[in-house]
C-alpha cells in the first residue's frame, strides 16, 4: 500500500508538472447517460444493476468516456485546450484476472480540445516523463494509427464481420491468415498485402515504406503515413528514438480511439503498463464534437514491476529509531518518542518489562 501511494503521489506530481489538474469522477454512472461512449467489449465487461428507483446503473469500467461525459455536462464552458488528470478506480471483467480481481486503478491524463502533432506528442512526453520518474528503464512504446488501420480496411470493401476477423488475425499478428481471409474475399492484391503489413511483428517505419510502395499516390493514407513520420521524428530530435517505436499493429484497446494508438509494455510485466491514443469521436456522444488525447497507466502493474526491486534493496523505507518504553514507568518512554516525532523523526515503540524482555 506504501508503494501504491507512493507511485500514485509520483505520478500526479508529474501530471501537475504538465499543466494538468486532477479530476475526481464518481465511480456510480447512470448506464444510459454513459454507455453513449462505451464500446460492445467494455458494456459486456461492465458490472450493472437496478437501483431502488429502477434506474440501470453501472459501476465505472473506464475513466475516459466518463472523463468526456463531465467535460460534455458540465466542464464545456472552460477555455480550450483543457488539461485533466485522475487516479481512480474502474471495476470491470479483467480477461487476465481471476473473480476476486476486478477491480483496478488507472493513474491517466486527457489532453482535451487539441488535435495535431504537438498534442499527441505532449501526452507521449507525460507519459515517458512518469517511467523516468519511476525508476523504470526496461520498457518500450508501441504506437501505431487507428485512422490508418480504417482506412485500409476500409479500401478492402470487407464487411463488418469480416473486418473483425482480420482486425484478430492482426491482433495475433498472423499475416498469413490475414492474406487468407481477404483472398477468399476476392480483395485486390495490393491491399491484401499492404493490410498484411499491419499484422508483421518486426514494426519500425519501414511498415510505413512498404505501404507507401504498395499503394502510392493515395491521398488520405500518405497524410496518416506523413503524420506518423512526423511524430516519430519529433520523438527522435527530443531523444527517445529508442524507448518509442512504430507498431501498426498496435490496435487493440477501446473502440473509441480515431487516431494515433500506443500502449507502453515490459517484459517484466505481465500486461501492458498503459495505454493511450486519440479519440476525437467520443466527446461528441455526449454533446459538442471536440478532439481529444489520453492514456492511463495501470498502477497495478507498476506496482507489480517495482515491487521486486523494492525486496531487494533497490529502494529503502525510512530507518526507525527504535525507543524502549518501560510498562513500569512508561512516561519517559513516550516522552521521548514524542520529542521525536515532533521533530518528525521517525520512531518505533519496543514495550519492555522489568526482565528487560520485549
């Protein structure tokens, strides 16, 4: 529990750095008001029931849509771009989890009101600036495009359901069975292969310098291409080239992400350390069209990779002056201990008898 704070205090302190101030959202919403936002998986995850009123609520499984239902309600009348940032608990199914662990905490900010370069970039800074502060050095970044993904998809004149199916094949990163299911479509062979792309598990920016060859002269995909160039590069020139790397098969994650998606993984972690993206689409469910861009570290799995050093004495606790108190005449005992914590020294009470025994 120690730990747990002292990364959630580490982490706002960061967010705080960066001009974003803290939001506390209620963990009980109103399941009509906030399910607007939430995609298929997250409602069949979620945890709801009836209250005395007959009303359908549910327990909170993801800050972000109820983050852009407060700003749609109740925060649309602040000054753009607005800066928010959170520690809060979601209660969902968790695949990875066995019935006693659902629930979880997500430490995330949202950068709302701003699209472009410089914003996905800022949240990518906060993000890396956290890890920093963390101690946490064996990680990476895997950002991939939503918008890209689409629009190939898209191009390939699939059908919903079997986009799904080739959304899976690249999630499993399988490029054969990708090619499978768009040949048995009859989709033509240069998006057949560009979509496959997306499924290779080598990544870098030479996935986008295949695309480029296989389907020049396309517009809307050279500017996604150009935009996730320009990214990179701004992340190269500040210095960490080498902690964030293109991915685009890195798509998995809610339905409400329209842009650039990453998610931070470790091979010491069991899960993704966190994950973020742009969602410019999901404040417009609940009122004014208005682009946005977040992330969320889960601080389970911070804790999960910082505990191990924390055993073995990577990081030490405050040293406890141990002060004897006296069950015959315990006064001078405490007397002394208060001295001490009223020069906020730390201090440990060790009862004695008149054996001298503990």
């Amino acid at each position: 529990m120690s730990l747990r704070r002292q990364v959630t205090a580490q982490a706002m302190q960061v967010f705080g750095g960066w001009g974003y101030r803290e939001i506390q959202i209620p963990l009980l919403e109103h399941f009509d008001a906030l399910k607007r936002g939430l995609d298929e998986d997250q409602i069949a995850r979620s945890f709801r029931f009836v209250d005395r009123e007959g009303n359908v609520m549910v327990l909170r499984p993801d800050v972000t849509p109820a983050v852009a239902k407060t700003y749609a309600y109740q925060l649309r009348g602040l000054p753009l771009p607005l800066r928010v940032a959170y520690a809060n608990k979601v209660v969902r199914v968790e695949r990875a989890f066995g019935a006693s662990q659902v629930e979880s905490y997500q430490l995330g900010a949202e950068l709302i009101g701003r699209r472009g370069v410089v914003a996905d970039v800022e949240v990518l800074l906060v993000v890396l600036e956290v890890l920093e502060r963390l101690g946490l050095r064996r990680f990476h970044i895997n950002l991939g495009d939503h918008r890209l993904a689409q629009l190939l998809l898209n191009a390939s004149g699939a059908p919903r359901r079997i986009r799904a199916e080739v959304e899976e094949a690249i999630l499993s990163r399988d490029p054969d069975e990708v090619r499978r299911i768009l040949e048995d479509l009859g989709t033509r062979s240069q998006y057949v292969e560009s979509i496959s792309v997306l499924a290779g598990l080598e990544g870098g920016l030479q996935q986008l310098d295949v695309i480029e060859e296989i389907l020049p002269r396309h517009r809307e995909l050279d500017e996604r291409i150009h935009y996730l160039r320009e990214v990179e590069r701004t992340v190269d020139e500040l210095g960490y080239g080498r902690q964030v790397r293109i991915d685009l098969g890195e798509l998995d994650g809610p339905g409400y992400y329209t842009g650039i998606g990453f998610s931070v993984v470790s091979e010491g972690a069991s899960r993704r350390i966190a994950r973020g993206g742009r969602y410019d689409g999901l404040i417009g469910q609940y009122g004014v069209e208005t682009p946005a861009v977040g992330f969320s570290f889960s601080l389970e799995t911070l804790v999960e990779l910082l505990h191990p050093k924390i055993k073995g004495g990577g990081r030490k606790g405050r040293e406890h002056e141990v002060v004897p108190v006296w069950e015959d005449a315990p006064a001078k005992g405490f007397e002394e201990a208060l001295e001490r914590r009223r020069n906020n020294m730390s201090t440990r009470i060790v009862a004695r008898n008149q054996e001298g025994k503990k």
